[in-house]
C-alpha cells in the first residue's frame, strides 16, 4: 500500500550503515524499514509502504520556467516511489541537462540501481550546478534505492540541503537490465 497526495514531514531516525533501524522505541529487523503505516511510523516493507511521488517538476525534462523551487520546500525523509505522469520513475544514474527537475541544481546518483530484487543499496548522490556536468561534490548522506517485484524501485530520500536543489526522475518504459528491449522515453 503507498501514500498517494500531500507529504507529511515525519523525523524518523535512520542509521544508514547499521543494520537495525529505529523506528520511535523500536528496533526494525533486517530487511524492514521505519515506514508510515495508516499514519503511524512502525517497521514495515518498503516496497509495500511508501509514498508516491507525482509532480511534473520532478522530470528530467522538465525545465523549470520562472521558478527554481518548485518542490524544494519539503522535506522528504521516508521511501518513495517516482512516477513521471503515469510511469514509474526512477533518478538518473548520469548527469541531467540545466535547469531541470524544477531546480537549478540538481542530483544524480553515481552509481547504477540494484538489478536483484528486494536488494537494497546505499548510493551517493552528486550534485550538478547550472550548465556544468561536473560531479562538484558528493553529498556527504546517501540514499537508500530498493529494486522491488513489480519491477520498480523505492528510494529512502533525505532532506534536500536548500531550496536551489532538487532530486529528478527519469521517465523509463520498463527495467532495461532484466528487459533489454526497453528503452528510455524521451519526454513526458
């Protein structure tokens, strides 16, 4: 079951490196999450209980108009699933052009998603400014991206440093590592 509308700003204490999680006064075991179950933060599935993510500002199309703070003024700790209209989403693994993602800057992960499924992984992000690709700096968090059945991923996402900075989503047709006729689609 997902969460779909208005983000809730809940603090729940994640220790990315640790195996236990603590979720209020309780420890979650290992393979669960502290996740918001019927609006109550308690051990859970991630692939089962996340928020759904559905703004347009997110693509990696998108560009940003007038605005650089479309969606930067929340702040998103928790698992969510990205959709780009009706599709599921997931953020780029390479650079993303100026200006999009309804930010100025934007990240990146610097490493490829999981291709097992329900293995969870820990990726850096890389942060992008203006025109340049570079890889500036590495944000010194990380995010947590599970790859679940259904063929789609969840992602442990957390507070963005500023409003000028944005997390993006790239619009995939399927899985193009367990499906290689898959493509990327170009555009919303």
């Amino acid at each position: 079951m997902y969460v779909k509308g208005t983000i809730n700003i809940i603090s729940l204490y994640l220790n990315i490196d640790e195996q236990y999680v603590s979720c209020g006064q309780t420890s979650c075991p290992p393979g669960q999450d502290c996740v918001i179950i019927n609006g109550t933060a308690q051990c859970g599935e991630a692939c089962e209980h996340y928020t759904e993510l559905n703004d347009n500002w997110l693509s990696e199309y998108y560009i940003y108009g007038n605005s650089y703070c479309y969606g930067n003024y929340y702040s998103p700790k928790g698992w969510y699933r990205m959709f780009v209209g009706q599709t599921s989403a997931q953020i780029p693994e390479t650079c993303v052009q100026e200006s999009r993602c309804g930010s100025y800057d934007h990240l990146w992960m610097t490493q490829p998603h999981p291709t097992q499924y329900n293995q969870t992984v820990t990726r850096s992000l890389c942060y992008s400014y203006g025109r340049d690709c570079y890889c500036y700096y590495t944000y010194s968090y990380s995010i947590r991206v599970k790859f679940c059945y259904g063929d789609f991923y969840v992602y442990k996402l957390q507070t963005l440093p500023g409003c000028y900075t944005g997390y993006c989503a790239g619009n995939r047709a399927c899985i193009v590592v367990l499906k290689p006729h898959c493509h990327v689609l170009q555009g919303l």
